[in-house]
C-alpha cells in the first residue's frame, strides 16, 4: 500500500533557509534513490516569512503504521544529513537550523 507521510516544521536559528531547503532536498532525493522504490514523489516547500518547511514523499509500505515510522525516519534522517537539526538549537547542540515538528500526516492513496 502507498500513503503520503508529510511533516511540517517551524524552522529555528536559520541562516539562510533557502540553501538549507536546497541540501534538504538532495538529501531526500539520495534517500529516496537508495530505498529502492520504498520511497518516491519527495517534495520539500517552505515560506520563507514564517520560516515553515513542509516535506512530503510517499512510502510503499505494508501497513499505515509502518508507511508512516518510514516516513519520518527518511525525513530525520534528511534533516540531519542536509546540517540540520531535529530539536531547537541551544548553545552547545552545534551551528545548524533545529527543524521543530508543528504538524505530522499521514494518509493511505490509492495504487
């Protein structure tokens, strides 16, 4: 089964958020080619006024359930790959942008 995993964040300590969402995005493409067909259709949005980013891929998986703890897997993993973080910077947590879950979906599609 396919379903549509997404994952919003208000994005803290960016310095150009942009370039970031650019390297957010090659990260998910190699992801998405080294999953072997688990995952597809990768999108990354954001508004830069408000500093949202907003991912989305699909994941061919046997259950929601399993379709969604692949979901945000890939997209930590994205996060961390591209210099970001999945928490609010602190002082000692390093020099990337802390990437803040506001709002997780997921939703079965049709084949």
């Amino acid at each position: 089964m396919h379903a549509v995993v997404s994952g919003e964040f208000h994005v803290h300590g960016s310095l150009d958020l942009d370039a970031e969402t650019d390297a957010l995005m090659d990260a998910l493409l190699e992801l998405e080619e080294a999953s072997g067909g688990v995952v597809s259709d990768v999108d990354v949005t954001a508004t830069l006024a408000t500093a949202t980013v907003t991912v989305t891929l699909t994941v061919d998986a046997d259950s929601l359930d399993e379709a969604e703890q692949i979901g945000v897997r890939v997209i930590n993993e994205a996060i961390t790959a591209s210099g970001g973080q999945t928490k609010r910077p602190t002082s000692t947590s390093g020099t990337g942008a802390g990437y803040e879950a506001h709002r997780r979906a997921s939703e079965l599609v049709p084949a």
